[in-house]
C-alpha cells in the first residue's frame, strides 16, 4: 500500500510539472530581463562563468566534428588528384606526341632553308617595360609604359606579351609611351585565320573581343580557329599569335585574344625593323666629324 502511495504522488508532482513547466520558463525569463536591467554588471559576470565553464564541453564535442570534416575533405581532395593526375597524364602524352612532332617538323626546315639558300631575316630588338597605367574606358583601350624614346621606342613597335601580340606603340614621350591595345577602336591589324590562310583585318571596336573585318575571298572562318599576324603592309612580321576565333554569330567572327587586358604586367617592345602600322620615328643620325681643315 506504502509503495502505491508514493508512486501515486510521484505521478502527481509529475502531472504538476509538466502543467506549469511553461508558466515556470516564462516566469524565469521575465526575471532574468529584469535582472538584467537592475544588474548589468551582475548578468555579463554570470553569462562570462557560464561561457567559462560551457567552453570545454563545446571544445570537446566539436574535435569529433572537425575530425570528420577533415577526414571528409581529405577524401575529396584524394579523389579530386586522382581525377586530375589522369588528367595530367592524358595531357602529358598529347604534348609529347607534338614534342615529336615539332621535332621532326623543325628538322624538316633546317633541311629545306639549308636547300634553299634561305637568307635568315635579322634577329629583332626589344626592351622589356612595365605596365605602369591602364588608360582603358569605354572610348579606348591602351596602357601607359613605363620606357620611352630615351630607351628606344618608336612609334609603331610591336607589343608582346611572350610570344603573343597585345598592341603596338602608339604615342611616345621622353621617359614613357602608350600602348593601344588590339581590342581599341583605332586598332587595325593585317591578320591571317591559320587554319584555311584566310586574309583579315582585325578591328578593335572597344569590346574585349575584336573582329574580323574585310575578309578576303570566300569567308571560310569556324570558331576555335587561331589568328595570326598577316605580312601584308609590313606592319608587323608574319605568324604572331593573336588569338582564336570565339564566336561568328550573324556573319560577325570575333576574335578571343589569348592575353587579356588586366593580366598584362611587364611587355615587350620589339623592333622588326619593320614599318609598322605607324611610321617609325627614327632618332637623327649624328653628324659627323669634318676632317682637319674644315670648319
């Protein structure tokens, strides 16, 4: 009977507590504000233990979490190598078979200029410069150099970046020049689509992405052609990279250069010995000596 007693009034305090469990929170937190407000200093000392002693508990707890979470990355990672070692070696086989290939094609020329008598054309000049200032808007393309006449730029030099052709010179002062870029609206460039030798001119229009203009014949121009630099009008020697076709929408190609804008830093200035696309200022010739006798 004792025993049915007790767990009857177990029940009981377990029926009130679950009754006036809300009313007691409310209660509780309607206190704990106006703790606040009378004591700030007490309420942040409390939260400041409670942060305290709760601390190490929640340390403790998220090492198992980030232990996965390392573990989870790693395994991506591994995976992600993998994808891309065979990737790699996809790609380091493709580039032999052309190593091959240039090899034998480079040993072929030697033979044929060796036939021919070939006259090698002079080694070309350059100067290397840094891009100092971008010049760009929405009424031009060119960028401010940091070597001038005084270091030998002329009007009309080629602007490399590597092996590719990003402009030419422009403007030159004492100590700097300017650079237009291909994708300027004055920019013109003789140029040949590799693929079918199709002759164009390249015509800047402001837009990161220039195009050909005055195609020559039967236009014979698909996407993902390259487009070098044309000998015609000697402005600049032939066969420079310029880019690929990206794009021939409504009779329009456009040209995807293979450097943009923002990536350039340091350039070269090469001297072809060409005219260039603007005549070539060529510093006066010194005068010289008079032999004794004359004044």
């Amino acid at each position: 009977m004792k025993q049915s007693g007790a767990v009857g009034r177990l029940a009981t305090l377990r029926l009130l507590a679950q009754r006036f469990a809300f009313v007691s929170l409310i209660v509780a937190a309607v206190a704990l504000m106006i703790l606040g407000k009378a004591d700030i200093v007490l309420v942040e000392r409390t939260r400041s233990l409670v942060a305290d002693a709760v601390a190490p508990i929640l340390d403790a707890i998220s090492r198992p979490a980030a232990t996965i979470n390392e573990f989870t990355e790693s395994v991506r990672e591994l995976a992600s190598l993998r994808a891309e070692n065979a990737r790699l070696k996809q790609e380091n086989q493709r580039l032999l078979h052309w190593q091959m290939v240039a090899r034998r094609l480079d040993a072929d020329n030697a033979v044929l200029h060796e036939q021919l008598n070939v006259v090698p054309g002079p080694d070309p000049a350059f100067i290397t410069a840094r891009v100092i200032g971008d010049l760009g808007s929405a009424y031009g393309h060119s960028m401010l150099l940091g070597a001038g006449a005084r270091d030998g730029v002329r009007k009309g030099q080629a602007v490399l970046s590597g092996e590719v052709l990003v402009g030419h010179i422009a403007e030159v002062g004492e100590r700097s020049s300017r650079l237009l870029l291909l994708t300027d609206l004055n920019a013109k460039i003789p140029v040949v689509v590799e693929a079918s030798r199709t002759r164009a001119i390249l015509a800047g229009d402001n837009k990161d992405r220039p195009k050909l203009s005055y195609i020559a014949g039967a236009a014979s121009v698909s996407v993902g052609d390259r487009v070098v630099t044309s000998a015609s009008g000697a402005a600049f020697p032939p066969g420079l990279p310029i880019g690929v076709v990206a794009s021939t929408h409504d009779g329009i190609a456009r040209v995807q250069p293979f450097v943009r804008r923002h990536e350039l830093e340091f350039v070269a200035i090469v001297d072809y010995g060409l005219g260039g696309v603007l005549p070539f200022e060529r510093p006066p010739m010194p005068e010289k000596r008079r032999r004794g006798g004359d004044n």
